[in-house]
C-alpha cells in the first residue's frame, strides 16, 4: 500500500494506493481457481461465412477484436506455474482478472486488532459505508482521447473510445474481447446481449416495414373507408351522439381520414406480423442461448458457479442482525434473521408493492376520467373551432384524436414521475427486508423493480387495447364509470387499433428520448461540474486517480437499470406490435444509439468498475421467456377484439350480399340502428350542440354493434351475427395461440443450446487437461527420482516431495 502524499484540490481527500505483486496474485488466482492458458488452441475454425467480403466495412481491426490469442485453459495452479504458459508475470493476468482479485482481498481482510477485537469488522464495504473511505476503484489505463506516455501501457481505454465509443462507430461491431479483457465477463455479457437483441430487431424490423407498405399499396383497396368516406354511405349515415349533452349527432363521414389511417395497421399483414414475432421471440431467445453458450467457452464460464464474494454476507445484513447462530457448513457463529422478523419484514414489502401498483391504477383509473371528461369539451370547442380550416392537418384534428394524444401525454408524465419516486421506495423496502447476500438482493429488488415497471408502463396500453369500447351499452342503456355520470368511452368508427397505436408510439418513443438524454446528459454535467477547477492541468499536476476519483460511482446495480431498459422496451415491441408494426423499427434505432450511449458512459462518464463474472443474463432469461409466451395471448386478443379484421373476414365469407366475395356494404352491415326518441334525457343532446344539418325529420341514429332494430321483437338485443363474430374471434384466438405455441416448441426443441463446435471444443480442452496433467506428473515424477539414491527410491516414490526435498538439503 503506498499513500500519496498530496491532497487533492479540496485539501480534504487523499489517496491510498494499492499494488499487488505477482506472488498476491498466484496465491489468489489459486485460491478463487482462475482459469489461465497451458496451450494454444489447436482445433481448426472451419466457421466460414459466404460471402464474407460484405461484412468487411463493419469488422474491426483484428487486434481490437481479438486483443488475445486463443488458448486451452485450465484452472490456475501456484505449486504448477511451470505448467502454464507464462511469458510474462507482469501481463499474465489480465487487468480485469488483478482488479478482481485486489477487491476479493479487500472484501475479505479485517481491520481489528489483537485476538479480541469485533471480528465483525472486516471488508472494505464496512468501511466505505461508515465513512472512512469515501470510495475504492481501479484505475483507468490512460486518458480516453489520448494514448498513455507509457509504452508498456495497452491503452485499452483509449482503444475502447475509438473503435468502440464513438457514435460514427455505430455501424461496427462490438470489440466484446477487449470489453470483457477491461471491464471484465458481467459488463461484458450485457454488451453482447444487447448487441445480439439488437441485430435480431433488424429481422423484424425489416418485416415490419413490409407489413406497413402492405397497408400503404392496399390503400386504394379499402373498400370500408370509401363507402365511410362516400358521400352517398357515409355522408347520409347519422351516428348516435359519443357523449351525454355536449355532443350532438355526427356523419360518419366525418372520420374519412381516421378510417384510412386505421387501414395501415389493420389489415391482413397485421394478422401474419402478429404470428411473425411470436415465432421471432423464440428464434431470439433459442440463438442466443448458442450465443451465449459459446461466449461461455471463450471467455472460460463453461464450469462457472457464483463466486464466493456473490454469496458473501451483505455488510447491512451483518450489521443489523444481532442474532447469532452456528452455521452447519463452516462450523461458526454466523449473524442471522429470525423467522418472525422476516415474515413482518416481507409482509410489510409486499403490502407497500401492492399500494404503488394500487396508486398506478387510481392514476390510470384518474386519466381515463380525463379522457370521458375532456372528450365532451373538445366535442363541443372544436365542432366550429377554426382548425378546420387549416390545410392538411385541419381535418386531422378531431376530438377524438385531441383527446387520445393529450391523455397519452399526461400518462406518460404521471408514468415518469411515479417511476422516479418508486425507484427509491423499491430500494428502500429491499433494504427494509435485509436480503443476506448480493444476489439475494439484486433478484428481490428485480422482481419488484419489473412488476412496478410493468403495471406503470403497460397498463394504459391494456385498458386501450382490451377496455376501451367494449362496455359501452347502447343509446337506450349506456353504461357509466362506476355510476357516476361519465359515460365509458366508445371507440371511434375507424377502430380502437389506432388509439392504440398513438399511445403505444408516444410512450414508448417518450420514454426512449428520455432515457437516452437522462442516461448522457445527467453524468456529463455532474463530471463537468466535480472537475470544473483541475480539468486544465495537466496530467502531471491533475493525476490518474485524481481524475478517476471526480468521475462518477459505478454503482452495484447500474447494470440492473440498463436491463430493465431493454427488457421494458422488449415488452413494447412484443406484447403490442400487432397494433404497430413500426415498433421494432423504432427499437432498433434506440438501441443503436444506445450501444453507443452506454459505451460512450462506460468509457468516459463513469470510474472503472471492479470486474465480476457472470455466464449469463441471469434472472432477465426467465423475464424475457414469460414476457415471450404473454406476448402470443396479447396480440392474439388485440386482432380478435381490438382490431377489425374477424368482423370483416366474418361478414366477406358469411354475410356480404354480393356473388363474390366482396366488401361492399360492410358499413351499414356493422352497425345497428336506434330510435331517436327513446334516447333519454341524460344522454339527448342539449340545445344549440346539434349540427345545423340535423332536423326533426331524423328519426333514427346509428352506433357500433351487432343489436336489432326498433319494432323488433327482440329489439336492441344482440343478433346471431354478433354471436358468430364472437365464436370466431374465440376460435381465432385459440387457433392462432395453438399454431405459434406449436411452432415456438418446435423451433426450440429443433435448435440445440450449445452448438456442436462449442460441444466438441470443451470435450477436447476436457481431455486435452487431463492428458497434459498426467504427463506433466509423470515427467516431474522422473525428475525426482533422478536426483534419488536407490535406498530411498521407494520413499521418493511414495513422498517424493518430503524425501527428494531432504536430499536436495
């Protein structure tokens, strides 16, 4: 340990640093079984692509991408160093592997004195949170923009940003190696997995932008929108009124514009897109369980277990147990909770997660009064209001779209405030139930963290996509929110589907924007800030741990946030996609920026942080998989029940008039028609909100359902078509369910984990230990019984360690 002796700028904070020496790191490396190279990988790579020449304005420079020959490997042996491939003690290990090895001893020593001290104070986690050490860090290798002075230096740093930072980068691949050879396997697994989930979003991508010039060239096909847009059909079609008083009867001709919108993602390509992702969710998870199987083999994690600082005790848990017991396995008194304290504690955390999710729901309950409220308001403004006269976008503007642009808006701010303030409830009930190790908390505060996430942010597509429109009643008999006097909103003419699509794009598109400026622009300012005095020194006045310590904290759950990113973004593109084809587009355009975002902050904004293994994602897989099979039932429901397309297939195969199969009078065919007169009075429209069109001569108004007529024996009961529509969205629903369910097993019991290659090349590393194990035994065996005399060869034989060591004295 050396201490440095000159302050920083505040004159408060000094520097403690610490070395470790070749003889710290052999013990250690034997001690936590690190992997290291006893020979060069002698399996040939017959991976060969065709036409491999195309990918190579993307590829990286070979020594960035592969910064280290590949070797067998074999656990690290100190009594054996001889059997390893040491050329150079100084860069044997790599600097992830030596900062990983400081900070286990770190985490391990003990600070207390004498036999008889507080053995409970041990670790350097003990000391940073009582305060005598404000931070511990490894060093960064050199300046990002510039090389080191040192030539014995790799600059890894400095490669990282050039290659790998900076956003004209962005079309490269990612220099995994050096990530994991400097930021170490977990940092490592997450870029990887992010990069693949970003290369899988190009497929669909691709489809989904098909599907969407689908809709565009069938556009002139839509036979529905011209009979709605026909002033012959749609201009001579009363509709009842969309809200009690303050709307008066309209034409349906009036949402021309809505109906043709609605036709670019409801249509067929919706039905077959919808079925696309269900079979791509699985393709993406099966190839990068490969994917992931053969980056445990290079990067040596194929007998991976947690290490033993994952399952070390917390220091809070420490602390705040008092309670002492023996534990069977290492045979001493160990801190622990009891059982009531536990239970209350978990209790107590569950009850304060219902409460916020309760709270999101009241919200959301609070935006849907907004919407039945401030609907009738735009209706009556905007019936003369002097949007209509502008050109283009003046016969865009409808109440209906006021109201479904303004409440995706206000729900998505509620959205980012509520998530703000959970962020720090969620961490405090974790600590609140003290977890005893690293693990057991990172997987309690995911659980919470993700099921909060997912009410706050799906729960308005939900009521859209699956509420909206489908308890409304009819004019005679509507039906209000919880028997006030807000009517339950209707779904406009051109569909539900649409809405739908406006709020999945402003919330997700939102909370892109905001995320990637939150996740650059917040440490940027911060290190600007902290560093606005010593930033013009130079590097012999403004030192390498001086400018590291002003770079921002790394913290244990940084990763975590960046996960629960993309696994929420992931539930957009999945569980809604059927009412936006254009989402994975989006997705993929985030998510190359932020590849680079996150290397850029990696790189630049944040203190290196202390390398750990991981083989996998970790609990994010099983996530991933249920958000995955929920993904098939959503958008099964939201074709069956939210689009159009059943209704539409089930009137051109069963009810259309025509020959042919043909479209033609669908319109009048779906909806039903009312008796104005019977309108009660909460509902008739007041004075002065009716159009200057409408007279006493208009008896009858129309509305969305399947319901026969006035004069009817039955009237205003459902019709057998409304039951036959109902039977086949069911049968669609299981059908479609079944199919993808049936293709997603099957593609997943087709593709193998681990690839062959990967089987093989462990089974040869496997052997290949064992056989140069055995012969390096042998070979030392020889050597000992060289130097023996004949009447102790025996005894060498049997201890030829003991005995050969005294005859050698």
């Amino acid at each position: 340990m050396e201490t440095e002796d000159k302050s920083s700028e505040d004159g408060k904070t000094y520097f403690l640093k610490i070395h470790a020496p070749w003889e710290v790191l052999a013990t250690y490396a034997d001690v936590l079984k690190i992997k290291v190279p006893f020979k060069a990988n002698d399996i040939p790579n017959h991976t060969e692509i065709p036409m491999n020449w195309l990918s190579t304005p993307f590829r990286l420079p070979d020594h960035i991408m592969h910064p280290e020959p590949d070797f067998f490997t074999a656990p690290f042996n100190k009594s054996k160093s001889d059997f390893f491939l040491i050329d150079d003690k100084e860069t044997f290990f790599p600097p992830s592997t030596r900062n990983r090895i400081v900070y286990y001893i770190l985490a391990r020593c003990p600070y207390y004195k004498g036999d008889h001290g507080d053995k409970d104070k041990k670790g350097i986690k003990r000391l940073l949170n009582n305060g005598t050490y404000t931070s511990a860090f490894p060093l960064h290798d050199c300046r990002y923009w510039t090389r080191s002075r040192d030539l014995n230096c790799e600059s890894e740093r400095y490669n990282l940003y050039k290659y790998w930072a900076r956003f004209l980068c962005f079309f490269k691949e990612q220099p995994l190696n050096l990530i994991r050879k400097y930021y170490g396997e977990k940092i490592g697994i997450y870029f990887a997995w992010l990069g693949f989930y970003t290369e899988m979003l190009f497929f669909a991508a691709v489809v989904g932008v098909i599907c969407f010039i689908y809709g565009l060239l069938t556009y002139s096909e839509n036979e529905w929108s011209y009979e709605i847009c026909s002033e012959e059909i749609g201009g001579k079609i009363v509709m009842c009124p969309l809200c009690d008083k303050k709307c008066g009867y309209w034409k349906l001709n009036s949402t021309c514009n809505s109906s043709w919108q609605s036709h670019l993602f409801d249509n067929v390509g919706t039905v077959f897109f919808a079925i696309f992702m269900g079979i791509w969710v699985t393709l993406f998870l099966e190839f990068w369980k490969r994917r992931q199987a053969r980056l445990e083999y290079e990067w040596d994690l194929v007998d991976f277990e947690e290490e033993q600082q994952q399952l070390q005790l917390r220091p809070e848990y420490e602390t705040k147990c008092t309670n002492r017991r023996l534990n069977r396995i290492t045979q001493e008194m160990e801190p622990y909770l009891p059982i009531t304290s536990k239970c209350a504690r978990t209790c107590l955390s569950g009850a304060t997660v219902l409460f916020w999710i309760s709270l999101i729901i009241a919200c959301i309950i609070g935006v849907i009064a907004y919407r039945l409220a401030v609907y009738a308001a735009f209706a009556s403004i905007m019936k003369d209001s002097p949007t209509n006269n502008l050109q283009v976008v003046g016969s865009l503007i409808t109440p209906q779209l006021a109201t479904s642009v303004t409440a995706s808006c206000i729900n998505f701010v509620i959205i980012m405030i509520l998530n703000l303030m959970y962020e720090r409830v969620a961490i405090w009930i974790t600590d609140m139930e003290i977890p005893k190790t690293h693990l057991e908390y990172e997987n309690k505060l995911t659980v919470k963290m993700f099921l909060f996430q997912f009410v706050n942010y799906y729960s308005s597509c939900f009521y859209v996509a699956f509420f909206k429109g489908k308890f409304v009643g009819y004019p005679g008999d509507y039906a209000y929110m919880f028997g006030s006097h807000l009517r339950n909103e209707e779904c406009d003419p051109g569909g539900c589907l649409i809405e739908l699509t406006t709020q999945l794009v402003i919330v997700m598109t939102g909370k892109q924007v905001w995320g990637n400026i939150q996740e650059a622009l917040v440490p940027w300012l911060m290190n600007w800030w902290g560093s606005r005095r010593s930033r013009s020194h130079p590097e012999s006045l403004y030192s390498r741990w001086e400018q590291d310590h002003d770079l921002q904290s790394f913290g244990q759950l940084g990763l975590f946030y960046e996960y629960l990113e993309m696994v929420i973004q992931f539930g957009f593109i999945t569980l809604f996609v059927a009412s936006f084809p254009l989402a994975p587009l989006l997705a993929l355009f985030n998510n190359i920026i932020e590849i680079r975002v996150d290397a850029w902050k990696f790189t630049t904004q944040f203190r290196r942080p202390v390398a750990a293994k991981a083989h996998s994602i970790g609990a994010w897989a099983e996530i991933l998989s249920g958000v995955a099979v929920l993904s098939v039932v959503t958008n099964a429901f939201i074709v069956a029940f939210t689009s159009d397309m059943i209704p539409r297939l089930v009137y051109m195969y069963a009810y259309s008039s025509d020959s042919g199969i043909s479209m033609k009078g669908y319109i009048n065919d779906s909806l039903s028609v009312f008796n104005i007169s019977e309108i009660p009075d909460r509902s008739r429209p007041e004075d002065g909100e009716n159009p200057s069109w409408f007279n006493s001569s208009i008896t009858t108004c129309r509305y969305r359902d399947y319901r026969y007529p006035p004069g009817h024996e039955k009237q205003y009961s459902h019709t057998m078509k409304f039951w036959h529509i109902l039977a086949a969205k069911l049968a669609f629903i299981i059908i479609m369910e079944h199919v993808v369910f049936l293709v997603k097993f099957f593609v997943a019991w087709m593709i193998p984990d681990v690839p062959s290659e990967v089987k093989a090349r462990i089974k040869r590393e496997r052997y290949l230990v064992q056989e140069y194990l055995h012969n390096y035994e042998v070979e030392k065996l020889k050597m000992q019984l060289i130097f023996c005399n004949d009447p102790v060869t025996m005894l060498c034989f049997l201890r030829p360690n003991l005995a050969c060591e005294k005859i050698f004295k």
